[in-house]
C-alpha cells in the first residue's frame, strides 16, 4: 500500500516542509517506503466543500445534513448560519477544553503538593506561588508555602466549577477590558459551566441565532485564555519555575547517533518535568554506558518541548508536522507522548523502525503503543523505570536505518513576563517602561504575536518565517509561542544576532542594548497567555492607551491546524487584538457568519478576525494596523526622543 501511494503521487519534499532538515528526511522516508502526512494528505486531496465551507451539520441523526443553494435549510430548518455558528461554537469549546483540562490537571496536582502528598514534585518557584496568590487577594505574609499554594489550588479549581460568578482569573485584565466583557455579555462563569452550556447550546433544537451562538464562543474562548490555559501557565511557574533566558538549540539535528534518544511529545509538563530530571542521574548514566551509549539525550516536539526547553533548555527536535521524520531518522529508542497534536499514526510509523511509542496518560491511548502508568506519586523513579525502558531498546536500533540530519540551530528561549520585566528594567528596577517608551519613542513601531501549528496545506514554516523577518526589519517586535516559535528557533532567528543582522534600526538599537533577540519565545500554546498579560503590562506601565484593544498590537496564526488555534483566536479577538488567520476558518457558507468574525467582533471588541494567505500581505497588513493603532493613540508625531522623569511619569 505504501509502495502503491509513493509511486502513483510522488512526494516533493520541498513543497512540504522547508527546513533542510526536514527536506532530507522526507526524502528518507520516500526511500523507505514509510507513508507520512504528506502522503496521507495526497490520498484525501479534494477534501469535502461542505465540510471546509461550514455547513454540514450531523448534530442529530435526521442529518447529515447539508446547505446548497437548492437545499438552503436541514431537515429541522436550519439555515447555513445556525450551522456554521454551532460548527464553530464547538471547535471552540473542545479547544477551550483541551486546554482547561491541561490546566485542571495542574491545580490538582498544585493542591496534592500543597497537602505534602506529593514527594518528587514541591513549590519550585516560591516567588511566583505568592505573585500569583496576590492576584486572587491571597494573603501571603507570614504564611508557608503549602498553605498559600492550598488556598491558592483552591482558588483555582473554583475557576473550574463556580456556577454562578464570573471567572476571578478576568479580574487580571485591564479594567477598561473587563467592563467591554460586561457590557458585551461575555463574562464567563466557572471553565465546566461554560463548556457544558456550549455543549447544550449546539445540541439539535436549542440556540439557532448565530450571533447568540458566536457570542458564546467568544465568551467560552474567554474561559480559556483568561481561565483554564491561564492557570495552567501560573502553576507551571509555580511548580516548575517561571522560564527566564536559557540557550539551547532546535531540530532534528539535535538527536545524537551515539548516545539512546529519547523524546517527549504533548503537551503537559508533569511527566516530562520528571524525565528531564533524572536523565542525567548518575545511575541512568551508568546503565546508558552499559547498553554501549555515551549518554541519554532527551529531546521535544510540539509543546511539551516547548514546556521544557522554557524552564531547562531541553532541545527541540522539532514541531507539529516533525513528528513522524522523528521516527524516520531511525535514532529515536523512545517516543513518549501524553495529550493532544499526536498523530495516531505514529506507531505505524515505528514499526519501520525500532522506536517504541509509549502512551503515559490514561485519557490518551493510541493503537500500537505500549501503555506506561506513570506514577505521579512516585514520579522520579517512575521516570527513571521508563528511561531505563528506552536504554534497553538501543540494542535493537539498526544502523543501517540511522540518518539525522545535521542540521540544527542556536536560540534562546524563556522570555515570561517577569524575564522581560528583569531583561529591560534590570534587577532593582525591574519594569515595563523601557519597552513602553521605546514604543511612544517609535524605535519599535508595536509588537506582532505570531503564534499557532503548522498544518499540511502549506509548506511548512515559510510563512512563519517570511512574516516574522518582514516585520523585524520594521521594527515590529514578534512574540512568538507554539510551534510557530519552534519554526523560528529552526530557522536560527531566536538568537540575539538575529537582531544585529536583519532587525530595523530602532528594535536592533533596543534589543543590543538588552541583549535580546528580535523574536521572543514566550513558551507553549498555553503560554499565549503570557502575550496577553505582557499586552496588560504595557497598559499599566502607562502612556498606551488605558486598554489591551488599542495597543499597536496584533496576533497572527500563519499556519494554525487545530481547535485550540480557534480558541485562542478567538480569546485574542474578545481581549481587543485583531488577528491575521493565514489559512480561513469553516465558515465561508455563512456570509452571515463570516461577517460576525471579521466586522461585527470588531465594534464589539475593537479586535476582529482577517484572513491573509500570503505573508508579505499580511506583514502589510500588519503594520498598517500598527500605524493606525500608533496615530490613534497620538504617538505618530515626530517627537525628539525624550526620556521620562519622576514628573512625567506621575502625570501619565
Ligand atoms: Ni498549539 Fe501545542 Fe503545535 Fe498547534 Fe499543537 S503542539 S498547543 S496546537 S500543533 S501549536
Ligand atoms: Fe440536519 Fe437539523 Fe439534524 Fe443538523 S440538527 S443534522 S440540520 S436535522
């Protein structure tokens, strides 16, 4: 079968991928005769209209239905906009879900902690615990760390269940955003609440207005960004350390022929916390060198690298559409993977090779690989058991099979908030003004996140990177997360030259001075919550506007693929930044829809969606926005540079 599709629909690497490293393992895999995305995606050209449209509904068993301009409503009536709006409403909700689950997760284990029934996992970063826990009026003086992170645990999974109050993680907006949220009726209650009456709302013969129903989306991404990923984000500081700047390096380069490789694949960081630490035991050494290997290089895809690599400079071996060329470069003992952006055919994959695909969660299984239960309360030895699994597995690799690319490239990683804070301001005057004032001042014109997947319809990377070095040379400061970040730290941009080589004067004057590079990674997909409270940051510094909608500021997903895209999209939207979409939504069948999305949001939020396919439109289109954005917050004059004293600063 794999020879038949590789012989009737010759893979062009090239067109697919466009890191070289990637490039030559495809090539590799043509060779091998090994069936990838790529080829599968060969195989569903042609993909159904209906569905890309927006407007197959199968809602209820009289279905499926679908919207033609003969057929103009379902059987139970409904047109093409309560169809597209009930599609959406639910990629939304199952983005906000994935994400929240992530997150409850944490708070659950936060509070295991807290009550001394974890041994291996403990409060790492005792500043953000009591950071955080003033945020929700915590008190924290003269208290012990499991007591505030008790009370703290307990605030949050209150977030997840509260019935009737609005979210309390909302109260971290600016105050200006939370009364447009009010007005607009989008204040979420509890994560659960909001993810269930979503549910029933889309359920056949319940909400049929689709603006009822986009408002609800918006309101449910709400209880993602500003809910579920956001305490996801906070507890991952707590427990593991809020990221500040660390080297490392990214792709598939960065597995290694002579020792056992090992990589992690997900999204939570609880296990691949735990792996992290006790890779370089001196006992898991020992049995390496045993086994014939120099060492156990331990390595990323997708977030969970991006989790680890934030908080321990782990590598990257790659993002979203690496994760079979992983496998294919025949090194690889181990693939570990927990939840979410996992392809199931990964251990179809591996049986060309000797890789084993270990799935570490009981709510994600997949066909072919071997189940591990990891033991959260005796998490280190149970990393080290799954370690030692992988060194046994290094005698049955087939050096015949083993090719990695040796393409790889520097970054640096772990720009949160508070490194950003420390990086402009120094230790004693840790602070947000530099960056504001370099703003007014218009070395730096606004700041672009770029953030999102890749995604087999594009060639994967390109837009990421021709977008992110367009707006650098103007000055544009990118933010970026995901695997969107992982594009940029393979294509060497994440390092401080960066800035020397290709930025625009004002931001290489600025990120020299700092030592920063042009484009900050901020973390994982969830981390797209630290955009959001840097974005709240900036206001409160002062002399941009009262308002996260407002900021030169504008978020784009280039090459997003998945439903938690749609939610933080969506989250963006409803917090006042418009967002640039490079491949569109499912919601052409509506024009009723489509307009909600792109002009109704926007008197709504002062942010709406855009698509634009093509990067240099869409860096245009960016700045464009910046500087209108900049005029109307009246900082385009042309004004000698002045720097801000006491006085001034008082009066802002
Ligand atoms: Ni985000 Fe991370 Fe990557 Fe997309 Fe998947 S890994 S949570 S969804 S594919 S960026
Ligand atoms: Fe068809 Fe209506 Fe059922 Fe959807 S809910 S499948 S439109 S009958």
């Amino acid at each position: 079968m794999a020879n038949e599709i590789n012989k009737t629909v010759p893979i062009k690497p090239e067109s697919r991928m466009s890191d070289p490293a990637s490039i030559e393992v495809l090539k590799k895999a043509e060779r091998e005769c090994v069936e990838t995305c790529f080829s599968r995606y060969d195989t569903q050209k042609n993909q159904c209209k209906f569905g890309t449209s927006g407007v197959c509904c199968k809602i209820c068993h009289m279905g499926p239905c679908r919207i033609t301009p003969k057929s103009p409503l379902g059987i139970c009536g409904a047109n093409a906009d309560t169809i597209a709006a009930r599609n959406y409403l639910r990629e939304v909700v199952s983005g906000t879900a994935a994400h929240s689950d992530h997150g409850r997760h944490l708070a659950l284990l936060l509070k295991k902690v807290a009550e001394g029934k974890e041994k291996d996992y403990k409060i790492k970063d005792d500043a953000a615990l009591r950071r955080y826990a003033k945020y929700y009026d915590i008190k924290t003086e003269n208290r012990g760390s499991d007591q505030v992170a008790l009370e703290l645990a307990d605030c949050f999974i209150r977030e997840f269940s509260s019935q009737e109050e609005p979210l309390r993680t909302l109260q971290l907006a600016p105050e200006k955003r939370q009364k447009i949220w009010k007005n607009t009726k989008v204040e979420p209650l509890g994560i659960d609440r909001m993810v269930v009456e979503s549910m029933h709302r889309t359920h056949m013969g319940v909400d049929h207005d689709y603006k009822n129903i986009l408002r609800q989306a918006f309101r449910t991404s709400l209880a993602d960004g500003w809910g579920g990923a956001r305490i996801a984000s906070m507890v991952s500081d707590i427990l593991f350390e809020t990221p500040s700047p660390i080297r490392s390096s990214a792709n598939l380069g960065v597995l290694q022929a002579d020792t056992v490789n090992i990589i992690v694949h997900g999204h939570e960081p609880s296990l691949s916390e735990m792996l992290a630490a006790s890779v370089n035991d001196p006992e898991i050494v020992a049995y390496a060198k045993k086994a014939g290997a120099k060492g156990v290089t331990l390595a990323g895809l997708c977030c969970t690298a991006n989790e680890i690599l934030m908080r321990r400079g782990i590598p990257v071996a790659g993002n979203f559409l690496q994760q079979e060329l992983a496998i294919i470069t025949g090194a690889v003992e181990m693939m570990i993977v927990d939840v979410q952006c996992v392809m199931p055919s990964l251990p179809e994959v591996a049986k060309h090779y000797h890789t084993e695909i270990v799935a570490a969660t009981d709510i994600a299984r997949t066909i072919g690989a071997t189940y591990f239960d990891f033991d959260e309360d005796n998490a280190y030895e149970s990393a080290k058991n799954l370690i030692r699994k992988a060194i046994d597995n290094y005698s049955r690799r087939d050096p015949a099979k083993v090719a990695i690319p040796r393409y790889k490239n520097p970054l640096v990683a772990g720009f949160s908030v508070e490194a950003i804070r420390y990086m402009l301001g120094g230790t004693f005057r840790a602070s947000f003004r530099p960056l504001n004032d370099a703003i007014i001042q218009g070395r730096i014109r606004g700041v672009a996140g770029i953030v999102g997947c890749n995604n087999v319809k594009s060639t994967s990377d390109v837009y990421t990177n021709v977008l992110a070095a367009e707006l650098i040379k103007n000055n544009i400061l990118v933010l970026q997360t995901g695997c969107s970040a992982q594009c940029s730290g393979k294509a060497g941009c994440l390092t401080p030259e960066t800035a020397l080589e290709f930025a625009g004067k004002g931001l290489r004057e600025v990120c020299e001075t700092v030592g920063m590079p042009p484009m900050l990674h901020m973390g994982s997909c969830v981390d797209n919550v630290r955009i959001l409270e840097a974005a709240s940051e900036i206001v409160k510094e002062g002399g941009l506007g009262d308002d996260i909608g407002g900021l030169p500021a504008v978020g784009i997903a280039p090459e997003w693929m998945s439903e938690k895209a749609v939610a933080i999209g969506c989250y963006f939207v409803a917090s006042g930044i418009d967002v640039v979409l490079g491949l569109p939504f499912y919601i052409s069948g509506s024009e009723n829809v489509t307009n909600y999305l792109e002009q109704e949001a926007r008197e709504m939020f002062g942010g709406a969606f855009i698509t634009i396919e093509d990067p240099i439109e869409a860096a245009k289109w960016v700045m464009k926005t910046i500087e209108d954005a900049r005029d109307k917050l009246g900082i385009n004059k042309k004004t000698e540079r002045k720097l801000l004293d006491m006085k001034d600063r008082r009066a802002i």
